[in-house]
C-alpha cells in the first residue's frame, strides 16, 4: 500500500462559539479515480465538508472567538489531518444532522504521548493499524486527543466511524491517546476533550441533548480504561446503559 499523506499543515484554535466558522482557504486533495467511484459523495462535496468542519486553513492559525467553559474560559488547538501526516481515506461516508452521541476510547497502544510530535506519530500509527491490519478505510476515531494538550482530527465530524459498533454513524468517536486503566489523563487532556465536545454542540455537530458514553458500555472492551471511564461519569450528559458496568471507586487526580 502506499503512503500518499497530506500535505498543507495549519493549527486552529478550537473553541466553542456560536459565530459562523471562518472561511479556509483552498485545499485541493488528490484522491485515485478508483477510490473516488467508491465514495458516496463526490471529490467536490468531500473537500468542501473537510474545508467547512475540519477548518483547514493553509500556513495560518484562526484564532476564533473564546467562550467561557465550566471552571473559565479555556480553548483547545484543533490540528488538521495534514498537519499529522494523514494518509487520504480509502472511502468517505457521512451521516447528516448533529450527532446524539459521543463516544469516550482510550488507545491502550500507543502509550500516552506528551509532546507534539510524538503525538503526531501516535496518530499515524493508529491510522496505520487500523488501514493496513484491520483493512478500514480510515483511522477509526472521528478525533484524538493527545497528551500535548492538542486535538488532533481523524474523520472529523458526521463522517462515519469505526470505532463503535451500531453507533458509527450518529457518534463522534474521541480518543484520549494512552493506557487509561490504572491512571487519569492529564488535566488537559480531559479539558481539551471538553472543549472539542463544546465546540461540536456550538457548531451544530453534536446534540445539545447528547448522550455521554464510554466505549465499554457498547462492546464487551475495558476501553476506555477503568480510571479514564470513572472520569467521564462525572461528566454533564453521562448516560448510564443498563449494561453499563459500575465505575471503579474515586481515585484522587494529582
């Protein structure tokens, strides 16, 4: 298989807004004509959905307008595909109308990561693994979010996933890269994770009335990691499954 990866890098400054998103510039994506017959929307309509919701913006950062958050305002760093070095999808398909659901995962492998590239590797990693031994069309996860405190974009929003069986395509998948068993995240992870979640219901991508779950309660999987899913069941919107196991006892953040 080759290793046909993005090539315009840009960093945007993700915050939840109701302002309109800003205008990128022009991306031009390369994709094989064999793929492109496979797609359910044209090459047109797939680059203006990644120029729209992924923010792609050519060499700038767009600093978009700040929004207080529970505990103060925060904003989190949303980097593009390219900037990660994503391969292109194999075939893209998109479900409409905000997401109801979004699903918490932890990685396991990779290990948590700290800096920026070695987060950026991560994903490629997990791209890999997911494209070339399980055969997938894309990394699996709609986004990351790395221990540099960044979100990184996988698919990106009302794109069909694979990260979650009968919720792929009404969820936005994120994953916290990392072995969240036996310790939490960073706090910024965890903030960068609330803030992509508030964005996404300022965006209209996410159900203001979305339901908050971990990985586990959908699939026979310890994922996302017993402390990370603790976490999580604090969060507002955490919906407990009548098949959802019981929370492991507090544990105290350091």
């Amino acid at each position: 298989m080759g290793d046909e990866r993005s090539g315009c890098g840009s960093t945007v400054t993700l915050v939840a807004t109701q302002e309109p998103m800003p205008k990128p510039c022009d991306v031009v994506t390369a994709i094989d004509a064999t793929q492109q017959q496979k797609q359910q929307y044209t090459q047109q309509q797939y680059e203006q959905h990644q120029r729209e919701q992924q923010s792609i913006i050519c060499g700038y950062t767009q600093h978009m307008q700040q929004a207080a958050t529970e505990g103060g305002p925060h904003s989190a760093r949303l980097l593009s595909r390219a900037d990660w070095g994503a391969r292109m999808p194999k075939q893209v398909d998109y479900f409409t109308g905000p997401a109801p659901y979004v699903i918490i995962h932890h990685s396991y492998i990779p290990a948590a990561c700290y800096t920026t590239p070695d987060c950026m590797r991560s994903m490629r990693d997990i791209q890999d693994f997911h494209q070339e031994d399980r055969g997938w069309n894309d990394i699996g996860y709609s986004f990351g979010i790395g221990g540099d405190g960044m979100i990184y974009t996988g698919r990106g929003f009302n794109v069909v996933g694979a990260h979650a069986p009968k919720y792929n395509d009404k969820s936005v998948g994120i994953v916290l890269i990392g072995d969240w068993r036996t310790e939490l995240p960073p706090e910024r992870m965890l903030q960068a994770t609330k803030d992509l979640i508030a964005f996404g219901v300022a965006q209209g991508y996410i159900d203001p009335a979305y339901k908050l779950l971990g990985h586990k309660q959908v699939r026979d999987t310890e994922c996302p990691g017993g402390q990370l899913f603790h976490e999580i069941s604090t969060w507002p919107h955490f919906t407990r499954l009548n098949n959802t196991t019981e929370a492991p006892p507090v544990v105290k953040k350091i």
